[in-house]
C-alpha cells in the first residue's frame, strides 16, 4: 500500500486575530464589498490595502464571517502534490478560489461542502477534508476550526495553527489499479482507446461506462463498491450526480442505469461495475445556454475483502401501462 500525507489546519479562540495579512498579491481572497471601506474591512477581521485599496481574508485562518481560509503548498508535503487537483472529499465541486503552480487557496463557508460539526464542552469544532483528485489514498488534509461557543455570535478573537505531517507508511505490500472505461455499445465486449477520447455523441445518447480492477487482478476475493458518480465540465463550475450510492439518482429525468437482477442486486461480476449515462450539457452560467465543453465522469469506489459488504442494492422501477 502507499502511505498517505496528511495534515491540519486547527483554528482556536484567542486574543489576536487569526492568520496573517502578509499575503503574496496572487493568493490574496476578496473580503467584503467591491467598495468596502477600510474600516469595515478591520471590523470584519480582514486586511486592508492601502496602496491596491484592496480588503482581503487572513490566511490560514477561520474568518470572523464564518469560513475556512487557507492554503495548501505542493512542497508541503513528502511528496510534491498537483494544487490544481485538489478539492474537497465527496464533494468534487468544492475547489480552490486561487490555484497557482505551487499552492492552492480555499475558502469555505463552515457549513458548506460537507463540513462536520462537533461540540466538545464549550467549543464548537468544524471539519472538512482535503485529497488530490484522481489519486486515490496518497494526500489529505484534515482542516478544522475551533470557536468557543460564546464567540460563534460575535465571531471575534480567534487564532490559527497551521502544519503538514504524514503518517507512517501502511504496512503492507501491493498496489490496486481501478480503471474506468467506455464501451462501444451495451454489450460491453469491446472498448474505446484513449487515443479515441474525448467521445462525440448525439444529446440523450447513451455511454457505457465501466469501473472495474485492473486485471490481472491481484486478489480475486476482492469486491468493487462503487459509491458515487458525478459529470461535470472542464471548467468545473457545475456539478451532476449520476450515481447516488451505487445506484441512479433519483432527480434525474434520465436516470443512469445499472444492471440489477431480479432481487435488485447489481449483476455485474462483482471486481466489475456497469451503468449507462443518457448524454447531456451543462448550461453556460454567463449565457444560459448549453456549453459545448467537454464532460468529465469521476467515481468514488471501495475495495471490498468481503463482498457480501461491497453488495448495492438498487429500487427496481417498473414501467406500467394502464390497460
């Protein structure tokens, strides 16, 4: 197994205000108004830029207004990290506000993208974690903000603490590899080369997609659970569910599909999983038009050493007609 890095940001009440405002101008945050004055600027907690009239968030801070500020380093860590491929865990549309070759800046509202919340005595603890996308098991980050309850209504004095460590490597020896790919037809017999991607197809048309082991596969007692599925554009600035917990979601007029049998178990080899995705666009959010970028497809999976664990259960739906 590969080890994993990890992480923290952990923010606490105190008596100065939390991060720093010697920011480099590129990883600078907007705080406030286009026209916030500077002293709105101090009562928000923010710096202010005399010389580029400019109110920006502390780094590596929780703000006064209720979000997680920080930025995460490539260097940071025991292996070099891509800032570009970071987001939010099980929430791929939460990413970076700033990302520069070497580091990526994000702010998050504390009730946004998933973040938890714990009370431990009179504290109020929030939590998110950070991965490296597309790598599967090698980075994350834990980031939490810590606030005395009596603070969370005024929000004021708090400070940050800001530190990478990694974890001792697993001990164990082997790798996995889980591949998605798209078939040619729903037979799923033969499939398209890389060199063929990205596909053109007709709106409503459907792909055949499958997530599968790498073969030979290295345990055949292993059991592929695929949990999550999302489209969304290069640009990133939507997000789709196609698959809720292995099965359709439940919002989509043209629900991804996936083969069940007659108990509503999937029927896919168990080291296999197949759906179809009913092709459509996202609409352009500065045209409200549908944009002709290309579509990505991203899968959460687990690896299973018990497959009555990695088992989904789907609702079968049937379509009726009245006679």
């Amino acid at each position: 197994m590969k080890s994993f890095t990890s992480g923290y940001l952990h923010c606490a009440s105190s008596q100065a205000l939390p991060g720093k405002c010697e920011t480099d101008r590129s990883l600078r945050v907007d705080c406030g108004q286009p026209s916030i004055s500077p002293q709105e600027c101090v009562n928000l907690g923010c710096c202010y830029d005399e010389q580029d009239s400019m109110c920006f968030y502390r780094l590596n801070a929780c703000s006064l207004d209720g979000h997680f500020v920080f930025s995460v380093k490539a260097t940071e860590t025991e292996v070099p990290i891509d800032p570009s491929a970071l987001l939010v865990k099980g929430h791929p549309h939460c990413l970076p506000v700033v990302i520069t070759p070497d580091t990526a800046v994000f702010k998050i509202g504390l009730k946004d993208c998933g973040s938890k919340m714990k009370v431990e005595g009179d504290m109020v603890i929030y939590e998110v974690e950070l991965e490296e996308a597309h790598v599967f098991g090698d980075f994350s980050l834990q980031v939490q903000c810590e606030y005395e309850a009596s603070d969370l209504m005024p929000a004021a004095n708090l400070r940050s603490l800001y530190s990478v460590t990694n974890r001792p490597p697993v001990v164990a020896l082997g790798s996995f590899r889980v591949l998605m790919r798209i078939a040619k037809d729903s037979t799923f017999t033969s499939f398209l080369p890389e060199d063929q991607l990205p596909l053109s197809l007709p709106l409503r048309k459907a792909a055949y997609v499958e997530v599968t082991i790498a073969q030979p596969s290295p345990d055949p007692t292993l059991s592929l659970r695929v949990r999550d599925c999302f489209a969304y554009p290069v640009s990133r600035h939507s997000v789709w569910t196609l698959l809720y917990d292995g099965c359709p979601n439940p919002l989509d007029d043209m629900r991804s599909s996936v083969p069940v049998d007659n108990h509503g178990k999937t029927t896919s080899h168990s080291q296999v999983r197949r759906f179809d995705v009913k092709t459509f666009a996202f609409v352009d959010p500065h045209t409200g038009h549908p944009s002709m970028e290309e579509i990505y497809f991203y899968c959460w999976v687990e690896i299973c050493t018990n497959d009555a664990a990695c088992a989904q259960q789907c609702t079968l739906i049937c379509a009726c007609t009245a006679i």
